[in-house]
C-alpha cells in the first residue's frame, strides 16, 4: 500500500513540473500562421502555474542575460481571434535570443504568447475568453465599477465581444497577468494585438514615433484595458502594436525590422532615469 502511494504521489509531481516537451506545439503550428514546428520548439516555452477558465495551461518563456537591467514583459493573444499577435511574439523570441547586441543583453525578457488560449483554440478564434470576457476590459483601472459597464452598454451597445465581466480580475488569464506585473515589475510592456496597423502607447516617456511600417496613432484608453491600468494609472510604459491583419503576420523582413525599432527606441528612451523609476506596483 506504501509504495503504491509513494509511485502516485511521485507521478503526480512528475505531471505537475513543466516541461518543454508538453509545450502546445500540434495546436500552435495547426492555429498560427507563419509558425513553424522548428520555431515553436525553438521558444522553449514553459508552462506557467496558471490555467485558463477550460484549464488550457498559460505559458511563457524567460531570456535573462545575467547582467540585465530592463526588464520587459511580451504579450500576444489577449484577444483570441488576434492569431498574428501569438505569431510574432513567437519570431521576437527567436530574435531576442539570436540578435544579441550590446543593449539586447541588458534586458530580461518575458514573453506570454497566447494569454487567451481558450479563445485563440477554439473554432472559430473568440476575441473573449471561455466565460465571454473581453480580457483587455477586465483590469482594475479606477472606478472600473463605476465606468466598464457603462461604457459598454453605451459606447460598444452592449457589444458581447467587449463584455468586461462583472468585476476587474475576475478571469484567472488577466488574474495571472496581473500577478506578473506585480511580481516581474517590468519597466516596459509590449503588447500585441491586430488588425488596425497602427501603433499605440500609453504612459510616462515618448513613445516611439513607428515601428517597422506602424505609425503612431494613439487611440485613446478605455476601462479596464491594459494600457490604462498598466501605462496610465501604474507608470509603466505599454507600448500596444496594432498588426495589419489578424490571420497573417507581416513578413519577416517586416517583424525583425519592427524588433529592431523596438530596441532602438528603448535604447534612447529607457534611461538609466527611467530605470530608476519605481513603476508604481504594488
């Protein structure tokens, strides 16, 4: 009776360590476009702690060279019917890792591909999450009580693709996000979305005037999304990508390009004054 306690107890611990090997590499290459099986493997992601609302695990990969001073958290999919999004945070792990330069080694980069797995899986892709919530609606800016669901009865007319929930962080996918920007505080976060083609950006320093062929264009915040809660009312800088098209990515050409701008600009705007900068998370 004790050793067949001790093998269940040991398989339990085994199934419950992450692993590379049961990274979502079938659905990922059947789902994304532009994702090969060979680049999928190569980002090693890892699965989280955290699981969605039908219990798809949300996973995530670390590049930590050992001198970095920047921290920067990469999001893709939050809204699950944006498929490019996951595509191109998946090439940026390729390229975070291939593409060393001197000011790319001085960042800690972590990447959460499809932060909306149950929505990017299903058939066909929901912007919403299992239980109908638009995750960029459910963070807890300030009067979200007050604001959310008037701004969605009367601006979107009561849209269900932006339905906020009934309370900021009531999803375990924005839950597990915002624990990680109070746990990783990132000084810069990088959030990718599509099919507009333009680039947004909320929070203290100058954003950057364009990345790749995206100009800026700011669009303006809403309760309860990303870039309110994190860029306006927490002082960390969110820098939100609008891809073109949502069921193709640009060329590669196009995404390295759009990386490169990217570091670029963090190379003049992330100062060792903004470093100093505590964001304002708990």
């Amino acid at each position: 009776m004790r050793t067949s306690c001790c093998l269940a107890l040991l398989l339990a611990t085994l199934l419950a360590v992450p692993t590379h090997a049961a990274a979502p590499c079938d659905e990922f290459v059947r789902k994304l476009p532009n994702v090969k099986r060979s680049l999928c493997e190569a980002a090693k992601l890892e699965a989280t702690s955290a699981r969605s609302v039908k219990g798809q695990p949300l996973w995530m990969r670390d590049i930590q060279p050992d001198d970095a001073r920047l921290r920067v958290l990469v999001l893709g999919a939050i809204h699950g019917d944006e498929l490019s999004s996951a595509s191109v945070a998946l090439h940026w792990i390729q390229l975070a890792e291939q593409m060393a330069t001197p000011w790319s080694q001085a960042i800690h980069w972590r990447f959460v591909p499809a932060l909306n797995p149950d929505g990017l899986l299903s058939t066909p892709p929901r912007r919403v999450n299992a239980n109908g919530v638009d995750l960029n609606r459910n963070f807890p800016t300030p009067n979200w009580e007050r604001d959310a669901k008037v701004y969605w009865e009367k601006r979107t007319r009561k849209d269900p693709r932006r339905w906020p929930g009934t309370r900021p962080l009531s999803e375990p996918e924005s839950a597990f996000l915002h624990s990680e920007m109070q746990r990783f505080k990132p000084n810069l976060i990088v959030s990718i979305h599509a099919p507009y083609g333009v680039l947004d950006f909320d929070g203290p320093s100058v954003p950057p005037s364009r990345l790749g062929r995206l100009y800026l264009d700011q669009v303006g915040i809403f309760p309860g999304s990303l870039g309110n809660y994190g860029g306006v009312h927490k002082g960390v800088p969110v820098v939100t990508i609008e891809l073109p098209n949502a069921t193709r990515t640009p060329l590669d050409a196009e995404m390295r390009q759009m990386w490169l701008d990217l570091l670029r600009w963090m190379s003049e705007r992330m100062t060792p004054v903004e470093l100093q900068r505590s964001p304002r998370l708990p």
